[in-house]
C-alpha cells in the first residue's frame, strides 16, 4: 500500500501528461535541465577573494558636500 509500482507511476505519468500537454511537458524539462546546468556550473567556479573596504580618505559623512544647495 505504501510502495509505487510501475502501474502507478504510469498512470501518474498519464495524468500529468494531460494537463500539461507534451509541450508544455517538454519546456518544463528543458528549463530544469538549464537550471540543473547553471547550479552545477556556479559550484564549480571558484569565487574571487572578497576584497577588504576601503579608506576613503578623511570623506566623513561631515565633510560631504552636499548637492541640495545647488
């Protein structure tokens, strides 16, 4: 009672196939497998060192000129 078969999977597989339609079917999978793809792709690439802030010099919030005046 807890176990698929294959007749139920296929009677699944029946039923989805209906409602989406097989173009719609394949555009899902297609879309899967581009997102499969760019996961894979983004777990391989090493991510760049961060880089450390940096000192603005002596631009405190106080020393801003600011543009409203203009």
């Amino acid at each position: 009672m807890g176990t698929m078969s294959i007749g139920h999977w296929l009677i699944v597989l029946v039923v989805v196939l209906l409602v989406f339609g097989p173009k719609r079917l394949g555009d899902v999978g297609k879309g899967l497998g581009q997102g499969l793809r760019g996961l894979r792709e983004g777990l391989n690439t090493k991510d760049p060192e961060p880089t450390p802030p940096t000192n603005n010099g002596d631009r405190s919030p106080d020393k801003v000129e600011s543009k409203q005046n203009v």
